[in-house]
C-alpha cells in the first residue's frame, strides 16, 4: 500500500525560486537511486506556509530513501531556505 510523507513549513518570497529550484535538483536525485516517489506535490496553503506531500509506492521504499538521505548534497541545501519545518508520515487508506 502507497505511503506518504507530508512536510509544512515556510519559505521566504526571496527565497522560493532558489527553493523550487533545489527542491527539484533534489526530488531528481533521491529517484535515480529509489524510483519509489511516485510523484511529490507542493501546496501554498493560504496561511502562506508550503505543505510539500511525497507519494511512494511502499513503506520499504520511502524508508530507504530516507535513510540514504544524509548522502544526497541538495537536502540541507534544500531545506536551508525553510524554516519551522515538520514532517509527519501516513498510509493511504483510500483513494479515488
């Protein structure tokens, strides 16, 4: 059964180009090495604060990428442009 993982943070004006432009250097890289992401969402949330939502094909596969993800160079760069960040993961019960 397909996982998620949701992130909610916040991403200065002047910052988000650099941020979209990292966070796709980086969705790129974690698939050459764990093509499990089915896809990854980002929302501007009308607090003004991003909800980032990564879809995987299985726990497993989300586990191990996560792991591996100290050895991926975009994600502290990434993530240097957001603050408050949280994380939360879930399973898809249903989906339509």
């Amino acid at each position: 059964m397909s996982v998620i993982r949701t992130h909610t943070y916040s991403v200065d004006a002047a910052d988000l180009q650099e941020f979209l432009a990292r966070r796709a250097s980086l969705i790129g890289t974690i698939r050459e090495s764990h093509p499990g992401l089915a896809f990854a969402q980002l929302i501007k949330l009308d607090d003004g604060t991003y909800r980032d939502t990564w879809h995987w094909e299985d726990g497993a596969q989300m586990g191990a990428a996560f792991a591996a993800l100290p050895s991926f160079a975009e994600a502290p760069l990434t993530m240097a442009l957001t603050r408050d960040a949280t994380a939360q993961n879930g399973q898809v019960v249903d989906e339509r």
